[in-house]
C-alpha cells in the first residue's frame, strides 16, 4: 500500500432525482417512475458508499419549480438523509436549508438529530435563498436583499451554534444512584437577542457527535464570499473554466487566511456534471443526445430568470448578444453571482440561444464535461493540483447510470493516482473532510478560536 | 377463524425513552445507556409492529425540560419517525408537533416526507403547546392565551390542509414523450391571508399517500374539545376514571355529531400507563418499587407548575388540601384541563402529597394501573365496551420491558376476546384506523365534506 498523500481529494455525490440535466427524466432509461420510492434513493446512498465518497449533497428551495416540465422535490431534504443515514454507515449527508424562512431553534433540531441518527454524518449548507416563490410561501411579499439575508444568516448561524454548544460534551451524567441525569451546570442558556432573532435557550438535546454538523455554503456574491471565509467549513461553487476556478479559490483562501482561520479547514469543492463513456466520441453523442431532450420553452423560462429579462424575441440559433448579460444593472442582486457565470459563457464563447440552452440544462451553470475516464480523471486532477478545487460536487447527469460510471470508472482512476482514499479512515464527515470537531464554546469562552469566529461573540 | 368484529380497539405504544415513569431511567434494567441508540428505538418500534399495534406515538415539546432528574429528548421527533420507518412495513407513526411555533410550509414538508417515506403512515398530534419554555425558545416572552392559541392552530391547519391537498391526486402525468411531467391545471395556490398566517402555495411535492397525515389532537380544554370535535380523527387524552372517561367520550362524540361528523371517524384514545406481571402482588411490589425511585424535588417541581403555587410547605406525608386544586382562579387557563385531573384526584382519593406525588410519577395524569395480564385487559376491555375509549395510547413505565409484558401477555389476551386484530389488513394509518383517505379539496369544492370541515373554507 502507498503512503496516503497528505492532501486528498473530497468528493461529494450532489443527489437530484433522475440526474442535472433538466432532460434526464425523458431519457428512455431515466428513473423517473422510481423518484418518490426511498428505496431507490437508499440505493444511490449504498452506491456512493461503496464507492467511498465523502458525503450525499441535497440542494433545496422550499417552493414548487412553477414548470410542468420537471419533477417536483418529492422529498424534504432533511427527512430524506435521516432515510438514507439508516441504510449507510459512514458516508456524510449534507442538506441545503435556508436561515430565511426557518426558525432557528426547529432548523437546529432537524440538523443535531440527523447527526445523531448517523453517528455523525450530518453537514449543514447554509444558503438564505433568493427564490421568489419560497418568500410567498412564508408570509413575505418578496426575498429581502442580499445584504440584509446575509445579515440574518450570520445571525441565525450564531444562534444555531450556540444552541448546539450549550449543553457541554461532559453534561449528561445519567448516575442511576444518585437520581441526577444531567450535571445542569454544564447546560447554558443563549439568552440572544439580536437584530432579527430572539432565542433564549438552552437546546432541548444533549451535544451531538460531531458537536456541529459541518457549515457548508454555496453563494458566490460579495457578501456570499465573506459570509463563507467567516463560516464555511466547506463552500459549494459553479465555474465554467480551470482560471475562473482559480480567481475563486484564491479569493475564499485569501479571506480566511486574513480572518485567522486555517485555509485547510475551508475547503472548495465546484460542482462538475460529467458524462462519461469508453470513447470520447460516445460520451460527446451522450451529450448531445440528452441535450436533445431537453424542452426549450423550459429552459428559456429558467434563462429568463437569470437573465432578469425576457428573451422571446431571440431565434434559437441566433447568437445570443453579449450585453444580454453583461450589466449588471438588469439583474436583481441577489442573483448576480448566477448571472455572472452565463455572462462568462456569452461573452467568452458566444454561443447561439440553443447552444447556451444545452450549456445550462446540464448543470445550471457548472461545470458540464464530457469524455472518457480518463478524460475527466484528468480534469478533475487538474484542478485539484492547481489551486483550483480541494475536491468536487459531482453532479451525475443521469441517476443511478452515470454515477455508476463515475464511481466503477472514474474513481478508481483517481485512487490509482493516489488522490482518493480507498477505504474511510474516519467514521465522521468532519473526518472524511480532515475538518476538528469543534469544543463547546461554552466550554471555554467566545470566541471559542480563530478558526471559527462567531460575529456575535461577547 | 373468527369473524372479525365490527369494532376493534386501536392500541398504539407511546415512546418515551427508558419509560413514561418518571424514575424509569433508574431502574437497574433500564436502557438509560441506549437512549441516543438510534437502533434501541428501531428494535422497539419492530417489537410495535410484530404485535400488530396500530401506530407508535411520540409527544414534543421544543424545549429542554430544565430539570437534571430526568433524560431529555434525544431526537427531534420527525426524523426519529423517519428512521422508524425505515425498518418497518406497516405501523403507524405518529408526532406531535406544535402550530405555535412551526412555520406551516415548513412543518408541511416534513410531514409529507414521513408520509411518502412511510408509505402512508404518518400521523400529526396537533398541539398548540403552553410551555413557557418553549415560547422563549422562539421569539416570544410567553405563551399566548388558550382561545389565541387555538385560533391560530385552526388557522394553521386550514393552510397545511390546503397545502397537502394543493396537487391533486392525479397532477404528475410523467409523459416522457410529450415532456410534460406535470399537469400544471391541477396544481395551485392556495393564496392564504389571514389572521396569523399569509402563504400562497402550491406545495412544493406531489400528494402523499395518505392524501393528509392521520390529524391526532391532544387538548382537552373546551377550546381543544372544540378543536378535536372540528377537526380531530383521534383524540389522546388522560382520565383516571371510567365515569370521566365516559362524560369526555360522550361529550367529544356528540360534538362531532353537531358538527356532522361520522362519530366513527373521530377516535378516543385514552393513555393508560401498565405495570404488569404475572400476579398482582407482584405487579403492586414492581410499581411500589419504582416509585420508591421518585425524586420527590422533581416530582414537587412538575406538581407546583401544575398547582401554579408553591407546595415547599407542605410534608411529604401529610393530606394534600383539596382546596389546592379545587379553584380555577390560581392556574393558568393553558394548563387547566391537566390541573383538573389532579384535583379530580385530590378531592376524590384525599392522598397525602407522597401518594399524589406517586400517582403522578407513572404517567402525568394519565391512567396508571398494575395487576395481572387478565386485569389490565380486562380494564382495557370495560373502557372499550362502556363508551369510555376507542382503544388506547400504551405507555409502558419502563421501556422495553413493559412493553414486552403489554405485547406478549396483554395483546394476546385482547385478540382471543375478539377485540383486537391478529394481522394487519392494510398498510396505511388511516386503514388501521378505519378513516378513510381524503379526495384533494381543490379535486372538488371548499368545504370538501362535513366530515372534515375547514373553517377558513370560503
């Protein structure tokens, strides 16, 4: 056996139904019939468990789609990793929830029982959503600006955090004799009352596993970036190029060296959506083929969005204008960091309407490969011993077929390479990602380090 | 084989850690070291389901309990249900969760997972919560009134309803060919404004199995008699008697009858708390021996927030005055119809505060008994053919031994009577329930049918 090499690649398999593509579910061999059964998702669990990835990725907007032309969530994120968590044993669950529309104290429950459940495993992507239809199913005419969420979102993650913190790892005693279960000295109250949130606490559980789940994050604006060099453990990003990637990485890194935090505790993981087959021209025509599926009317809709316009005037095969994008005043801010992505693509590859459609409909954005094994080894190498990516969301195209491809092909390339383990080592996501088990800051005092900085810290 | 019986009794088995008796945790055969075991809970709710009961149940509170004599929760209890699910094919499973302090597309999501990951077996105790505790927990500086608390509870389940009932039945067409998954004529808003609530819809997932979760309400206030005769298709209560049990039977059917509701359609399940063992000596020395486990600060602490007045004056073995309990002006309205239970007890068995202390320790108002497995079914039997319960929340005192002496002694007993099922003979709560499955409101017109009238239907 090798030396295993000090820095390792993290690989997360981003679930969504039938696949990325918008089109996955019209493929002949899609899944679709199968997407509301917890078996076939428990299925996908096992596989990417056997294939030793680190963690399941769940993405969540809590509003339907508005579009007849794609399946629905069928599942509440949180919910369905307590499924899975029941059929694996060491892969991590990350879920997506908003700290817009949640109560922190009920969000904090579902997140620490899920760790609990999976011994461990549970990973929090911290996202404030700017959808639109989420805001009107909570009582709100409209998403607040992107300052203002993150302002909310670093607060409900101090408080969460706290709430997490406030029973000490040593307060349960459980002394038959004695009668007393829990030393309540070691069990605080937050008393916060802040801007947005009042919460008095202390939690309703006892300190789980991994003492938090792991903070992701997955904005890209200003305010995006700084909330993650402050937060994040591990960041979610879409980039189109290895250059763009770079400019990205180097930015998160600089900012939490700056912030005192040690840069290898906040990893980079883009998202790539690869469609894999023997020949580069079988994965090119896969491609194609599954682009070919896609409904343009659908993917116009979602473009419109990005674009903050509408775009019915333009012919499918028309090149689409570079100043579509390029401004910055047509857009809502809070979809900027979306819109920059696709104003990249226009203005570098001007590609025609259809050709952009089939661009997006893979990966809303991120990174879309085609080609062989070793084809995307090689990418994803690339950008790993660049300063590119610490690891990536893999995005299957097609569930379960190019997952499989992904792990029987792909990953034990990269294992040949020495870049991935070929067995756990750790049982915790926190030690898949080489991340600390965060001490109770209550344990010790605010702020508990500079690695995890707490903005409201007293 | 017999005949099955027109009317069979429901009998669920309400978890709660090492027991419902409030020293269980203490006794030398408890499971204290097992109760974060996420697969000690999986191994009872088996233990549930291969004695056929209808459903396991579990109360909530959002809120550490504050007190160092007792465990506190573990888990949330949506995804501990979730990962009940998960190992078993046909018990119901049913939570409590709060409409104070929930936001309703949130807490509708959850339920909907649980009852699609169930496959159609989730169930909702409705409960507006009077936990001062918990109220700071979310934003507020306490609870608000009881008729408040409802009004917005019935607010509450008016939208959750209308969200689960907002895709109908047949909206997901999954038309590979044409590219339309959904019938997007049969999804819709629902465009709520209201008193408390403002949510516009649609849901953001296709309708369950169950349609809704089983409602399950647990107040017994006239407010929450008011609630339950609305909207309730099973009530959890607590009386110590048969003759109160009989007045709130008759009270809660007759009121779902004004309402013109199938009385059938409404169940009464009165909690009763078991000690059971093969004489009733033995069954006398087991109760008499755990309570001796009692701490009697702790139990003091639960009584004087019942009594809403100290009670530090008084000797452990000395009469408690009936007086104490009697008047109506020194509780809180929140907390009356359980300080009517007590005082119930006070005035009619005269204990000294030792004994009351005892009687509350096993199951907190609720029904304690001890005896033989003849004697406990045949309590369960004259409750069941005197109009006093439809059939019963277990709470064994000490988990899983008495729920194995419930299951192995009691159940057979019950179904060589005749009154209780030997196999399931469907696979969702409402089946096990006799309830039938609601069409989607908006498949049809507001109010969908005077069994489950809505009162915000227009």
């Amino acid at each position: 056996m090798p030396e295993t090499p000090t820095r390792q690649l993290r690989l997360n398999a981003f679930l969504h139904d039938t696949g990325h593509h918008e089109a996955s579910w019209r493929h002949p061999d899609s899944a679709v019939e199968h997407i509301a059964d917890i078996a076939w998702y428990q299925d996908i669990a096992r596989r990417v468990e056997a294939a030793k990835l680190d963690a399941v990725f769940l993405a969540d907007s809590p509003a339907w789609y508005g579009t007849g032309y794609r399946p629905s969530n069928q599942f509440e994120p949180i919910t369905l990793l307590t499924a899975l968590a029941t059929v694996t044993e060491r892969i991590g669950l990350i879920s997506t929830a908003s700290t817009s529309f949640y109560e922190p104290f009920n969000l904090a429950r579902l997140f620490a029982s899920l760790d609990t459940i999976s011994g461990g495993r549970a990973g929090w992507n911290v996202v404030t959503t700017y959808n639109e239809d989420a805001a009107h199913n909570f009582g709100l005419d409209g998403v607040p600006g992107n300052e203002e969420r993150y302002a909310r979102a670093q607060e409900f993650l101090d408080v969460v955090t706290r709430l997490w913190d406030s029973w000490e790892d040593d307060a349960v005693v459980a002394d038959r004799a004695s009668g007393d279960y829990v030393d309540t000295s070691k069990v605080h109250r937050i008393d916060h009352a802040g801007r947005y949130l009042k919460v008095r606490g202390p939690f309703s559980s006892p300190r789980t596993p991994q003492g938090r789940p792991v903070y992701v994050q997955a904005g890209s604006s200003n305010a995006g970036r700084a909330f993650a060099a402050r937060n994040a453990e591990a960041i979610f990003t879409a980039h189109q190029t290895l250059g763009d990637a770079q400019a990205f990485y180097d930015d998160i890194k600089s900012r939490a060296v700056s912030l005192g935090r040690d840069p290898g505790h906040v990893l980079v993981l883009p998202g790539i959506s690869p469609f894999i087959a023997d020949t580069a021209t079988q994965a090119e025509e896969l491609y194609q083929y599954v682009n070919g599926l896609t409904v343009p009317e659908f993917g116009l809709g979602q473009l419109e969005k990005i674009a903050g316009t509408s775009l019915h005037h333009l012919e499918l095969d028309e090149r689409v204008p570079a100043e579509l994008f390029g401004g910055a005043g047509n857009v809502l801010d809070n979809q900027r960091s979306r819109t920059q992505v696709v104003a990249n693509i226009v203005e570098r590859d001007r590609p025609t309407l259809r050709e952009l459609l089939h661009r997006l409909a893979g990966g809303r954005g991120h990174n879309v490969v085609h080609g062989t094994p070793v084809q995307v080894a090689d990418v994803i190498q690339t950008w790993f011993e660049n300063r590119a990516a610490d690891g990536f969301n893999i995005m299957p195209p097609l569930y379960p077929q190019l997952l499989d491809a992904f792990t029987e092909k792909v990953v034990p390339i990269l294992q040949d390479r020495g870049l991935f383990r070929t067995e756990y080592t750790g049982s915790t996501l926190r030690e898949h990602y080489g991340l600390p088990r965060p001490a109770s800051g209550y344990a010790g005092s605010w702020p508990l380090s500079a690695d995890l900085p707490l903005a409201g810290a007293r």
